[in-house]
C-alpha cells in the first residue's frame, strides 16, 4: 500500500469517529475545568490526648491476704487540644480504687452438717453464740437462718469454731450438697471447736429446728466442702 492511500484510510478512520461521536450526543471541549481549594492555606490541626487513670490502694486487715477488691473500676480520661492550647475534657478520667486485704490467708477444705435449736446438745430457745454487729442478740426461731449483712447482704448463718473464725466472718461455700452460697459464722458448737484441735474444718447450717427434713442434705463429710473467707469478723 503507498502513502497516498495510507493517508487516505486515515482520514475514512477520522471521518467515521466523528461521525460515531455525533451520533450519540458526545462533545469534543479544549476547556479544562480547574478545582480550586479555598481551604488549601488553613492549618487544620486536631489533637486530642489520652490520660490515663492511676490505681489507688487501701489496704484492709479484715479482708483475707488472697483477695483484691476493685471498688471503682479505672477509666481513661480524653482531652481535647485546641489551636491555642486549650484543653477541652471530652471524657472525665476515673481512677480505680482497689482494696488489698492483708489478714489471715482464707481458703479452707473440711466437712459440713446441719442443725436446729433444738438439737440434743442445743438450749431449745434459739439464741445464737454471737451477738449481730449493733450488739443485738440473733434468735434462730424468731429471726430465721438468714442474716442480713450491710455489707454482703442476705447470707445463711453457720456455725464455727469461733477461735478461727470469729463472729462476723462471712464465708463463700463452694461444693457444698446445698451448692454454693455465702454465710455468716454467728455459732459455735462442742463437735466443731474439739474437730479444729485435729485439724478438721467443720462448718454447721443453721435451720430452724432439727425437724426440718431438708436438714440431713447438709451432710457432706468427704472433706472437699469449700471453705472461703471473705472477711474476717465484724
């Protein structure tokens, strides 16, 4: 093919992609369209800063060696940073508050059984050995089996060897026949003081007379009843 009919074939290819582009509406512009940004020149300059809580600790003879109580969970704090060094508080820092307990190690193994007032070797009025935290006596008969502690709430009144665990002391009971509960040593008894000198844990149910049929689930002498204290007396 010589150069007279190359240039020939080109202008038919022009031709019919001008003809193509007219058919269906398009426009051919030299204009450029420029995007002007009227921001371009400001200093845009966000900042915001974290501050982090910080952990207070108390420390409380009353509470067993192996527990740690959070109070106040901690929060994180944000701060705003202005253009002019200003801070704005979007989000209050809290500090977390903890209780470390620093008294006696308070995990325990034994056995556990169940009473009434007017068991064999009991009085039959009802009264309990321990008087409750205002000094008032507690009656198993006209009272009930539950204390309601300010602090733990309602728990079940136990009975204990008062020289380890003294009035007040609020035990968590774990794989216990009566499943797991809290309570609250308020009792003593002979079997239970004269256990302790051989080393065996013995906790007693409080119910309100022996005639209670549920009374004989209580009974767990395997030794693996749980034991732990959470705190130590009033």
């Amino acid at each position: 093919m010589n150069f007279y009919l190359l240039s020939l074939f080109g202008k038919w290819v022009s031709l019919g992609l001008l003809s193509i582009v007219s058919l269906f509406g398009f426009e051919i512009s030299e204009t450029k369209k420029e995007m002007n940004n009227d921001n371009i020149n400001k200093n845009i300059n966000v900042v915001s800063k974290v501050i982090e809580y910080e952990t207070i600790k108390t420390y409380d003879s009353s509470i067993p060696s192996n527990i740690t109580n959070v109070v106040v969970e901690g929060k994180n704090g944000l701060v705003f940073i202005g253009e002019n060094n200003e801070e704005i508080v979007l989000e209050e820092v809290v500090n977390e508050e903890v209780v470390v307990g620093t008294g006696k190690y308070g995990k325990y193994k034994g056995v556990m059984t169940g009473y009434g007032p007017d068991c064999s070797t009991c009085s039959g009025i009802g009264n309990v050995s321990c008087k409750t935290e205002d000094k008032k006596k507690f009656n198993l008969i006209n009272d009930g089996v539950y204390y309601n502690d300010d602090e733990f709430g309602e728990v079940r009144v136990l009975a204990a060897a008062l020289s380890e665990f003294p009035c007040g002391t609020i035990i968590e009971v774990e794989n216990s026949n009566l499943g797991d509960f809290m309570g609250i040593v308020m009792d003593t008894g002979y079997t239970m003081r004269e256990q302790l000198k051989d080393g065996i844990y013995h906790f007693d149910v409080a119910y309100q007379t022996e005639k209670d049929e549920n009374i004989r689930f209580a009974t767990n002498m395997s030794g693996n009843v749980e034991f732990n204290v959470q705190r130590w007396g009033w």
